[in-house]
C-alpha cells in the first residue's frame, strides 16, 4: 500500500497574519503561545485594525499596548508573592489583571408604561 505523507504547509496569508502581531510578543511568549491562541490574537488585531479605520472608537486590545511589557518595579508586591517564578522577569505581564473589569456595570430592565395598564 502506499503512505502519503502528510506536509503541513501554512497558507501565506496566515504568515503574514503572524508577523504581523510578532512584533507584540518577545521571542519567549511567542514560543510559549499555542496555535490558536495566535489565531485568536490575529483576528483581536484585525477586529481593531478594522474598527478604528471605521472611526470607530474601540478599547486596544491588552497584547498590543507599548506599555503592556511591565518592569518588575512596576508589579505589585501581591502578584509576586502569588507567582514566585515571575520574580526578575522583566516581560512578565499578569495576563488575568488585564481581564478584570474595573468597572461594573448593572443593567435594569425598564418597563414600558404602555405596558403596565
């Protein structure tokens, strides 16, 4: 019987997509980063690109803020203590600060006076 190997082979367009958002990550949390979360910040990347060209005020995602590299002077003493194996990592970012909302927000429902006759 015959084998036939199977090559995988990345469409071009995809590595371009990927070197486009290559510039964000230093070399290690590339290399840390699975396939689809690359994806899934390739489309984050898009999704902004595309909205802002729209005039569309949109949040930049965390991944794509200059400032998002934080020194260790910059971490609170608490996260230290939380993960020990960041300590003197300068490029360490605590990716689930990033996620908490600051900012709740609760929605009432409101009724239509039409409604309640």
């Amino acid at each position: 019987s015959v084998h036939l190997k199977w090559k995988e082979s990345k469409p071009v367009a995809e590595c371009q997509a990927f070197k486009d958002i290559l510039k964000y990550f230093s070399k290690e949390e590339w290399a840390k980063l699975g396939y689809s979360k690359k994806v899934t910040y390739v489309y984050m990347k898009r999704n902004y690109d595309t909205m802002t060209n729209l005039g569309l005020r949109a949040t930049l995602p965390p991944f794509m803020d200059p400032n998002r590299l934080a020194t260790k002077s910059q971490l609170d003493e608490s996260d230290e203590e939380q993960n020990p194996g960041t300590q003197g990592n300068p490029r360490f970012i605590n990716h689930q600060k990033l996620r908490e909302r600051k900012n709740l927000v609760a929605y009432e429902e409101i009724s239509d006076p039409e409604e309640e006759d």
